[in-house]
C-alpha cells in the first residue's frame, strides 16, 4: 500500500477495521510487532473519540518520507463539536465523557508526532506520525 487509504468512522466496528488497516500499512515499512501495536493502539483512541464525541467521521493513513526516513502518517479528522481547550483535553485524567481522560495523551505518547486542530461547532483533525527506527531492521 503506497497511497493514502481513509476509512469512514460511525460506530464501534470501524475502531477493529481502522486497527487492522494501520498494522497492514505500517508492517512493510519495517515497524516491529510491538511498535505495530503502539500504531494500533493511537489509532484505537483517536477512532474511539470520534465514535464517542463526534458520532462520525474519518481516518486515514498513508505513508510519509521525509530524506531516509519513513513513517506512517494517521489522520483522523471530524464535523463533530470540537474540543474547546485542547491544552485540558491533553492532560491525563480530563474527561468530558466519564471516562479514564488517558485517550489522547496516550496516543500521543505513542506516537512520534502529534497535532491536533479543533474549532468549536467545526470538529477536530489529529494528525499523528510514527517513524521507522534507523537501526531497528
Ligand atoms: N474528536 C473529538 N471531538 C470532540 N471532543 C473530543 C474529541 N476527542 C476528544 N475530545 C474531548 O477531549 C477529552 C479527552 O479525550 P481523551 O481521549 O483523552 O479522554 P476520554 O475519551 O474522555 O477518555 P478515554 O479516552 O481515556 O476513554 C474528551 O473527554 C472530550 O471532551
Ligand atoms: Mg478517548
């Protein structure tokens, strides 16, 4: 897979499918089974956010190169509320769901790169991005 793949976003099952689609594109980029499953996991909350805060939307992935490096790219982008202090919502423990509020900080401690933009009644775009590790192949 060398081309952006995006995959719609309205309930829980999508989180399975977006979670199957990253390992698929990532693993021949040289990943290893546990940085696969880090991938995995990012990508499980920010789909979960979606289905939860924004009922729906979309996750995309893609592979980025940047000089030797490569990695993997993950969007996940929605028309949902949006999040009005992100600086809060990216602290451990903040929830506006009744939930653990370890969603987002975690995937951000995933992954290699995190951003997230959200505009009130507009809805939010993550972009997330791992590296291959040098010398890890
Ligand atoms: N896509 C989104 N649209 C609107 N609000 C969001 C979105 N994603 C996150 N949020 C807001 O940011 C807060 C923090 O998100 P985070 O994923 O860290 O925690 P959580 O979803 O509440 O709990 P957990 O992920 O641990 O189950 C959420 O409670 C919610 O208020
Ligand atoms: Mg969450």
């Amino acid at each position: 897979m060398e081309h952006e793949v995006c995959i719609p976003v309205s309930s829980e099952i999508d989180i399975v499918t977006a979670r199957q689609k990253g390992r698929q594109m990532a693993a021949p980029l040289g990943f290893s089974n546990t940085e696969l499953t880090l991938i995995a996991t990012a990508i499980s909350e920010v789909v979960r956010n979606i289905v939860e805060y924004a009922r729906s939307g979309e996750l995309c992935l893609d592979i980025v190169r940047e000089g030797d490096r490569r990695g993997i790219v993950v969007t996940a982008q929605d028309r949902g509320p949006g999040i009005p202090n992100i600086k809060l919502a990216m602290q451990d423990g903040y929830s506006t769901g009744k939930s653990l509020g370890l969603g987002l900080p975690g995937a951000k401690r995933l992954m290699d790169e995190f951003e997230i933009e959200s505009e009130v009644g507009r809805g939010t775009k993550i972009t997330m991005k791992k590296w291959v590790q040098k010398n890890a192949r």
